[in-house]
C-alpha cells in the first residue's frame, strides 16, 4: 500500500468511528487498531486524532457546500431554486449520512476548520441576492434580505439534522413541505404540496 493509499484508508476508518462515537470518543488506538496499522502510522500521517478530524471535516464542509450552491448559481424560478436546494441538502445526507453526523457535532477541531454553521452562514450569503432580487420586484426592502436568507437556509439546516434520525416521510416529501413553508407561508399552506416538476429534472440533470 503506497503512502497515499494508506492516508486515504486512515481517514475512512477515522470518519467511521468519529460518526459512530464523536471527536471525544474516538482515540488514535482506536483508529489504528481498526485499519490495522501501529499507532505511529497514524501519528506520521496526520500527527494526531485532530489533524485526521481536520482532514475530514474540511472535505466534508468542500462536499456539502459544493452541493448547496450549486442549485444557487444555476438561477431559475426563486421557487425551483428553494426547492432544488432543499433536495441538495438532503440528497447529501441520504449519501453522506457519517459525513453529516460529523458536521453537526460539536468538536473544538471543527470549531477551528469549519463548523456546520459557518458552512450555513455561507450559502445564506449566497442566498441573500436570490432574495434581494425578488424582494426589489415585490416592493419589499431588499436590505432585509440577508435576515431572511438566515431564516430560510436555517430552516432548511434544522430540517435536515431532525431528517437526519427520522428518515420519514421521504426526502421529497420533506424538501416539498419545506418549501410549502417558506414559499406560501403559514397563511397560504397547500394542503397536499407537491415539488414542481422542474426542480426533479435539475436534481436528476434534466
């Protein structure tokens, strides 16, 4: 096995353990016996658990956001946009799920390279001139926008970690009742929602 493949294989025994038992959880010993390596290889390769957890949770937050702000910067109906990026989110979860347990635990790595929130506060940035756009054509005031940029992407994020357990209903469902939510508000709420057809054929590349 050359140098890189061993990395390669260190860092999925380690994002297996830290999903399944947390930064604090999990020690080098542990790593090490899992991919069947002496506690030194570890500690070459990455110097420690936190350099190995820091690995991880950078390509984690590279993945995640990618996958956000993609439907983002294609554009397109404000409504398609909302719901092709709800289905992102939880696509990546479905695909992801140690991944996104990662993400959402609380580790004072993570707080150093990138936490789940910081990773939510940058597509809200990017959010933010979706809705400035519609507010000026509504006759809202778009200095609101960055406000409710936060609110919706939060929205979004906080659905996702309960769907995270729940796994029910499925995630089209959810990604529908979402933007049920968000798009016709409490006061407009369609009884049976239904994602537009146009959002399904982005997600599938249509």
């Amino acid at each position: 096995m050359t140098g890189s493949e061993r990395r390669e294989q260190l860092l999925v025994v380690s994002r297996s353990l830290f999903a399944e038992r947390g930064f604090e959880g999990t020690s080098v010993e542990e790593i090490a016996a899992r991919a069947q390596v002496s506690k030194p290889v570890v500690y070459e390769h990455f110097g420690g658990k936190e350099g190995v957890y820091a690995v991880i949770v950078d390509r984690e937050v590279q993945t995640l956001l990618t996958a956000l702000i993609g439907p983002l910067r294609r554009g397109g109906h404000p409504r398609v946009t909302v719901e092709a990026t709800a289905l992102a989110l939880l696509d990546y979860i479905e695909t992801n799920t140690d991944g996104f347990r990662i993400l959402v635990r609380d580790s004072p790595v993570a707080q150093a390279t990138g936490t789940f929130s910081s990773l939510i506060g940058d597509v809200a940035t990017q959010v933010e001139s979706v809705l400035a756009d519609q507010f000026r054509r509504q006759g809202f005031d778009p200095a609101n926008a960055p406000m409710y940029a936060q609110m919706l992407v939060g929205m979004i994020a906080l659905t996702g970690q309960w769907w995270l357990e729940a796994r029910s209903p499925e995630k089209h469902v959810v990604a529908a009742h979402l933007v049920n939510l968000a798009w016709n508000g409490l006061r407009a709420l369609e009884v049976e929602p239904k994602l537009t057809p146009a959002a399904v054929r982005r997600r599938q590349g249509g």
